[in-house]
C-alpha cells in the first residue's frame, strides 16, 4: 500500500505551515482529541490548524476497501486515518495544544482507547450528510465522562434538501444542554482554532464546577 505524509494545507491551496518553534514560556500542554466518523474532516482539521507539519497516517484506499470504506458520498476522498493525525497549536504564552485526530473507519476504533489516554477533553466533528456516523463518539466520550464539545463541519451537498440547524442536531444526537455545539469549516484555520478554544473554554468551567462542588457544604 502506499503510505505517505500527507499536507493538508496545500491540499486546499493555503500557506505552508511556519514550523513555529515551541514558545519557552509554555507550560502547560494540553492533549485533545479529535473523533468522529469517516470523513467528518478530522485530518483536515488537523492540518488547517497545526502550526507545525503535521503528522498524517493516511493509507490510499483501494479497490480491496470497496464495501468496506464507505466512500460513496465522498467522491474526493482516496485516502483515509490508519493511526492518528498529530498537529500542534500554541493558544497563548503559557498553553499548548497537541491535537491527536482519530481514525474514523470502524474497523480502527480500537485504538481510540489508547488515544484517549491522558487526554483532557474531546472535539466531535459531524458531517451532517451522515449524523449517524457519530453517533458511536458521543456515546463513548458520554460513558467515559470525557469532557467534550461537538463541531458541526458543513458540507456543501448539491441537490441536498435543507440543512439542519444547530437545534435539530442537538435533538438528533441527545445531546445536553451543557455540550457546547458550533459550527465550522474544518479546512479554515481560523474557524477550527475557534473550535479548539471553545474546547479550552469549556474544559476550564468543567474544572470550575468540579471545584465548588467539592468545597460546596
Ligand atoms: N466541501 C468540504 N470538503 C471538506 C470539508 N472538510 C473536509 N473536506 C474534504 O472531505 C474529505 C474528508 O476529509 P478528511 O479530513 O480526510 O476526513 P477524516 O475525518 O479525517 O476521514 P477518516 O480519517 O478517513 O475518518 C477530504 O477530501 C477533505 O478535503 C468541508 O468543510 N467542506
Ligand atoms: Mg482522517
């Protein structure tokens, strides 16, 4: 099979990563994840918004995955996550995020577990093309109490009816109140560190709330 690097940010025509050293004064590093189904935009969400090459483990998918990859409604995609994709963000002076995408076939699902250790919260991407396909992620992040927030990466779907609104994806994938849910554009850098910041943003009340309920009479 022919394995290869690959660069999703010339794959959309932008900038060439700046390979930005790591700052001195970072201290705290943070590890997120990023999960979803097959072509939710995970590995591309990590290349728009790595700000060093990022590390891709994609696979060209084959004949021999007909049946199995279900490419059918992706008609660009002929290469898919095998392992994990790693990028790097520096938030500000003292925080960094490494940023772990996970393999979105089911057939690796095994290796989330591995993943998702010693990582603090989570990023859902949905392709609302196919909600059902995150179904499994939301579950997963819900019993293991994983903190987690949920990106709605849109599509543009020609000849497809309406799409659904931020309310109706809630309804669609039970989600609570208390899960921040956004939409992005996966391959904008702007737009998927927003999507990362909301993730800060939410991890830091989570810890608030634990924090005064333990000291709360
Ligand atoms: N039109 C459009 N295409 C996108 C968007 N995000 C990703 N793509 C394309 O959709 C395809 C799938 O993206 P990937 O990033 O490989 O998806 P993935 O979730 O990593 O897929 P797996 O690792 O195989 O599960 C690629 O061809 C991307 O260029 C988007 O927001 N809009
Ligand atoms: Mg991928």
């Amino acid at each position: 099979m022919d394995s290869r690097i690959s660069d999703p940010q010339a794959r959309h025509g932008e900038a060439a990563f700046p390979g930005l050293p790591l700052r001195d004064t970072a201290r705290d590093a943070l590890k997120i994840v990023l999960v979803g189904g097959f072509g939710a935009g995970k590995t591309t969400m990590v290349g728009s918004v790595s700000e060093i090459r990022p590390l891709s483990t994609e696979e060209l998918m084959t004949r021999a995955g007909v049946g199995i990859d279900d490419a059918g409604r992706l008609p660009d995609k002929n290469s898919t996550t095998v392992a994990f994709d790693f990028g790097r963000i520096t938030l500000n002076a003292y925080q960094v995020l490494y940023l772990f995408g996970a393999p979105g076939q089911q057939r690796f699902w095994f290796l989330w577990d591995r993943l998702f250790s010693g990582t603090l919260g989570a990023v859902v991407l949905v392709d609302t093309r196919r909600l059902e396909d995150s179904w499994f992620a939301v579950d997963r992040l819900e019993h293991g109490g994983m903190p987690f927030i949920v990106a709605v990466n849109r599509f543009e779907a020609p000849g497809a009816g309406p799409e659904p609104d931020l309310a109706q994806i809630r309804e669609a994938l039970c989600l609570s109140e208390r899960v921040p849910l956004i939409d992005c554009d996966a391959r904008r850098r702007e737009s998927s560190k927003t999507v990362l910041i909301t993730l800060v943003k939410y991890l830091a009340h989570c810890k608030k709330s634990a924090a005064a309920r333990e000291t709360a009479p």
